[in-house]
C-alpha cells in the first residue's frame, strides 16, 4: 500500500485528469428527488464547506433536494443502525474506516462500481490510492479526504528557549528523545522552574512543554502512529498474528505515558479531561502549551484566528518516519437514486471543495484524495490558496515518505481489538496503575484470539 501511495502522491506530478460526469449532469429528470445524507461530520452552524456544496448542488438540480441529517458523532451510528432496522437508510451515508468494508460485506451498503460505470469514472484513476474500500472486486465506499497527524508548536516559545524547531522532513524527523529534551525546557511551574531542575512543582505547571494522549479519551488515532513510528502495529501483515504486544508496541505505549508519569512534561490524564483542556488550539495561542500531537484538521482553529502555528512532524520513536493517514468513507444505501451518486461524487471531488473554500473564503485543512490535486499544477495552486503551503508540504511528505494507510482500513475486526478491547485498557497505563508490558501481556491471548485476517 505504502509503494502505491508514493506513486500516485507526488506534487506536481506529470499530466492532468479532467472529471467525466459524477456532478456535473445538470438538471434532474426525477422531480421532487429527495435525498437524505448522514453524517457526524461537515455540519454546524453558518457557512460550512458541505452545506456550500449542497446549496450548489440544489442550484443545478432544482428538484433534488438534499436533506442533511447531522448527529453528534457518540450517536450516530446508533441512529444510523434504528434507520437501516425500519428500511428507513439514510441514501449517503458517512462512515468510519472500519465499518464500510464490514457493511459492503454484509449488505448494508451499496457496490459502487455499477454507477461509476454508468458515469464513465473510473475511480482506480480519480481518487488516489488508498481511498477505495474494496474486497473482492466490490467498491464500498471512497475515503472523504485524507488525515494525518502533525505535531503542532509554538513559535514564540521555542525561540524563547532558544530550541531549533522540529523538522518539516517526514524523513529526518526527531526522535522521541529529542522531543522529550525540548518539552523538558519547555515546561514551567509558577517560579520559572523546569523537570530539569530538582525543586521544579509538576502540582503548579503554567506552561506544559507537550499534552498527554490521554487528553483526548485515549484515542487510537493519536495512538497508532506512535506505534508504527516505533516499528510496531496493532497486528502483521496479513492479520495472522498480533504485534502490539511486542517490545516495540509495549515500548511505544509506555513513552506515551511517561510524558506524565516520569518526564513531567505533560499534565495527567484527570487533568487533560477537565474543562480548562478543552481547547489545545487556544492553550498553544495563549502560551500555556508549547507543543501538541493533532490531526492536520486543527489547523482551521489557528486559521480562523490568524495565528502563524508551527507545523512539523511527529517525533518517531524509532528514528523514522512512520506516521498514518487515514480517510472516512462516503457510501451509498443499496439501490440509491442516480442523483444521490450524483451529489455523493460531488462530495468526493476535492476540486468542488477548494473552489467553494476561494467562493466563500472559508478555510481548508482536509488532504485531497482527488488525484487531480495532485497531478494537474493549476489545481494544485488553487488549493494552495486556501490551504496552509507549511502544511501542504508536511503532509504531503507524510503521505509520500513517512507513512503508512492506518490498519482501520485494513484489519478485519478492528473495532473489537482496538475499541472495545485495547483501548479501555490503555486506562491502566496513562494512570501509571499497570505497566504497558502488564497491561499487554495479559491481553495477548485475547487479542490474537480475536484476529479475522485483513480485508482483500
């Protein structure tokens, strides 16, 4: 998978592919079309990038109308799952990673490649690789843009201390001791004073060098890439045999949370849940966070603010650069109407989302997945328009030099591994109850009992 991704994400590469149909077809023949389209993710109050792209959309359908159901992500697939139990499924439907090969097995979702055929699209040459969920020649979903995880940082800060700024190369990125040195001078306590020093007060922090990942609940996505920086994965290749629970994976557990436990460099977990924790974006602004790991989506908080926010790559704990990307999947309930395909590649089509970002001066952090970004220059300028060049650059490094498709997409049974498994475990860890070697090796046996293989 890595191989390919290097092929297709290559800026400025040679070439130009236009769109054949998808959204383009006009007016619909079927009057009165009602389309109902599910999602956690794109609504909001004011302007937003999706609602833009429904209003154009209705534009040029005038009897289509698109019905946007948001439901706040710790609902929505309890809804969704109520909705498709009374033949009431939503027609687009937003999906985690996991899930889509999982429903397009059981039925749930639609094989797309019929109404990419109908269209003249062939989506292996639209969309880069990587973002097609296929098994067995089937095509469930399409990944809705790209994500990544980038270290973010405070310019003012690490000039302060006098600390050269992290790489931008996902080649030469530093290493988690390195990390560790500079969030060591970059927290402070009320007196001034550092971990380094022997009377610094972890109990009276002002200013946190890095955040603990379980400020974010624990989650795997800020997780994973730690591990496969270290040389590890959840399980191999093929899904046979699990990895985590190795040298490699226990070690990369267990630095997470001694940013808290021994470096001091990071607050506790009880602490990153409270309320004063719940902007990281606005703790970096104000000068009470120096660093912190988040998705490259963060960045709109920094734009909406004008805030020039350091961007670089994660440290890797193994010298290396191997972080993850990932990308929801956009799907179709079977037997969907034309005109939902229809608004469905719109919303795919990465091109519609920089001209409606430039239309409407909004904001952009998502990574396009439409291979025309990428080959086509003036494309590629126009997203840069709209899209951070410091960014553009580092994630484009990450995605073509240092990472590697998440094994949300690829591991069969990933929600039970990682969701209802490891990650209520991880607990233990953060909180410095259990070692990451106790807490894993009591978990071996369950996790390897619990591999299905990867999807094909």
């Amino acid at each position: 998978m890595k191989k390919n991704v290097l092929l297709v994400m290559a800026f400025f590469l040679i070439g130009s592919l236009a769109f054949a149909g998808g959204g383009q077809s006009g007016k619909s023949s079927s009057p009165q079309t009602r389309i109902v389209m599910a999602s956690w993710y794109g609504g909001g109050s004011g302007r937003t990038l999706n609602g833009t792209l429904v209003e154009e959309f209705e534009k040029s359908h005038p009897n289509v109308k698109i019905v946007e159901d948001y439901t706040t992500y710790n609902e929505y697939h309890s809804k969704i799952n109520s909705m498709i139990a009374a033949g009431n499924a939503p027609d687009i439907m937003y999906l985690e990673e996991f899930r889509v090969n999982e429903w397009g097995e059981r039925g749930v979702v639609a094989d797309l490649n019929p109404y990419y055929k109908d269209a003249g699209i062939d989506p292996k040459t639209f969309y880069v690789d990587g973002a097609l969920f296929t098994t067995g020649g089937k095509l469930w979903g399409v990944s809705n843009q790209f994500g990544t995880v980038i270290l973010y940082y405070n310019k003012k800060l690490f000039k302060e201390a006098g600390i050269t700024p992290p790489p931008e190369s996902a080649a030469n990125p530093w290493t988690w001791e390195q990390f560790v040195t500079a969030a060591k001078k970059l927290t402070k306590d009320s007196r001034g004073r550092t971990p380094n020093d022997s009377d610094f007060n972890y109990n009276n922090v002002v200013q946190y060098g890095t955040t603990n990942a379980g400020a974010y609940g624990g989650s795997w996505v800020y997780i994973l890439p730690f591990i496969y920086t270290a040389g590890s994965s959840v399980a191999n290749a093929d899904g046979t045999e699990i990895e985590i629970t190795k040298p490699a994976g226990v070690r990369a557990l267990q630095n997470i949370a001694n940013l808290a436990l021994v470096d001091r460099v990071a607050p506790t977990v009880a602490l990153s849940t409270t309320a004063v924790f719940s902007s990281l974006s606005s703790m970096l602004m104000n000068d009470q966070v120096a660093m912190y790991i988040a998705n490259n989506g963060e960045y709109v908080n920094f734009a909406n603010e004008n805030y020039d926010v350091g961007i670089a790559q994660i440290p890797s704990m193994s010298g290396r650069g191997n972080n993850m990307f990932w990308g929801n999947g956009i799907t179709l309930k079977p037997g969907a109407s034309k005109e939902a395909f229809e608004f469905m590649t719109d919303l795919l089509d990465f091109n519609k989302r920089v001209n409606a970002a430039k239309t409407y001066g909004l904001n952009l952090a998502d990574i396009p997945q439409t291979r025309s970004v990428f080959d086509d220059p003036a494309r590629n300028r126009a997203w840069l328009e709209v899209f951070s060049p410091v960014m553009a650059r580092v994630t484009a490094d990450i995605l073509q030099n240092g990472s590697r498709l998440g094994e949300q997409h690829t591991l069969k049974n990933f929600a039970e591994i990682m969701d209802r498994t490891l990650v209520p475990s991880w607990d233990k860890i953060w909180l410095g109850t259990e070692s990451a070697q106790q807490v894993l090796g009591s978990l071996r046996q369950s996790l390897q009992g619990m591999l299905q293989g990867v999807w094909r």
